[in-house]
C-alpha cells in the first residue's frame, strides 16, 4: 500500500500530467501567461454603434491601431480592470480559502476576490456606486472548472491592451480550468449589449511557475522608470 501511495504522489508531482478532481480544483500558485496575448481576439467582434464610437476613440500601444499618443487608462496609473490585466506579462497568484479564491496581481499590486460560499451579487450595484474597476465576482465549481460571473463594472477601463472597450453593463463569465499540473485554461466571456451586438468568447492560457513569488509592483507616474516603460510600451 505504501509504495501504491507513493508512486500515485510520484505521477501527481510530474508536469504536464493530468490530476484527480481534488487536485484541479486546487489552483494555488503563481501563474504566469503562457503566451503573450495584447488582444483577447484576433479579429474585432462586431460592435453596436457605440461600441464603434468607442474603438475609434481608444488609442492603444499595441496592434494595427497602436499610438504614441495612446489614451490607455493604465498609462495614467488607473487600475487595468479585467480581463485586461490578464493580458498584461506579468505574473498573478491564486490564494485559495473555502469561501472564496483571491487573485493577487504583480501589476501595481492589483487584487480581485472570487466569492464561491454562494452568496448573490450585491443589488444596484450601479445605483449604489459600488460599481468597481474589477466588478463584483462570484464564483462556483462545475465538475472541474471554475466558472466565475462578474458585474458591477464601472466602464472606465478596456478589456485588452489592444484597446477592445465595454461599458459599465459588462457581464463576464470566465471559466477557468486547470488542464494538468503546470496549465490553467482561462475561456471568458464577453457579454456587452451595449458595445457588441452578441457575446463573443476567447482563451488564454497560462502555467504554473514553482517559485516564483509576487514582486511589489506600483504605477507612479514621476518615476524615471515609468516614463521609460510609457515610451517602451508603444509598438506597432
């Protein structure tokens, strides 16, 4: 019995394998993109009237409309929001309790509760000005994978770096799986009526880094460092 346990433990700790459903459920630990993804989509969704209003105004430092005069919100040190900021190459950690995950963000400290002890959205979360950079989360586990539903947007970020905007009647639905023991599949969502005429869904991936810790990361805009990486983060 002994060496069936250990030789299970064996297979478990080697990467890439797949994992029991207790394990998947466990998302703990850095994680960082496994490739660089600036845009949540390769070709533009199609947008309303507003959402083309919207786009034409947005000056990103990446892609086909890249700027040096970009207006991205992040480049004035305002919060990235999400999904942008998980385009963004830095790393992220989940810290996981029973009653809910937390993800801490390298990039300008930034943290976002998943809430999965069943509770509702807040109501009037507009109306009450509890509206937030990174909505309101809630979150629950089918089978394997983490389905996670947000609102409460206050739309004054973008979705990607590439400039994609939404409004404050964002409504994401990420669903966040972890594939085998170094890879988190990440499929999210993007319902907008306002700015898109029907919801629209993209993947990112990322993997596991064992040692890694989060570094202290803080947007100050008089910083020397901070007007190089303006002038740096324009391409293209």
């Amino acid at each position: 019995m002994k060496t069936l346990i250990a030789a299970c433990a064996l297979v478990a700790s080697l990467p890439g394998l797949s994992i029991a459903q207790d394990a998947a459920r466990d998302l703990s630990g850095v994680w960082m993109q496994k490739e660089p993804a600036a845009a949540l989509s390769a070709t533009t969704p199609r947008m309303t009237a507003l959402g083309d209003a919207l786009s034409r105004a947005n000056k990103p430092t990446v892609g086909a409309a890249a700027s040096r005069d970009s207006n991205d919100p992040t480049l004035a040190c305002l919060p990235a929001g999400v999904p942008y900021i998980l385009t963004v190459p830095v790393p992220f950690e989940f810290v996981q309790t029973a009653t809910r995950l937390v993800q801490l963000f390298e990039y300008n400290h930034n943290v976002r509760q998943l809430y999965t002890d069943g509770r509702s959205h807040p109501s009037n979360l507009q109306e009450t000005q509890q509206a937030q950079w990174m909505g309101h989360s809630t979150a629950q586990w089918d089978d394997d994978t983490l389905v996670v539903d947000s609102v409460g947007f206050n739309g004054r970020t973008w979705l990607d770096r590439a400039g994609h905007p939404h409004s404050s009647e964002l409504h994401l639905i990420e669903r966040i799986r972890r594939v085998n023991t170094t890879t988190l599949q990440y499929d999210v969502t993007i319902d907008d009526p306002k700015v898109y005429v029907t919801p629209w869904t993209t993947r990112l991936e990322f993997v596991l880094r064992p040692g890694w810790d989060i570094l202290e990361h803080n947007c100050m805009p008089e910083d020397e460092e901070y007007r190089r990486y303006k002038e740096q983060a324009w391409r293209p």
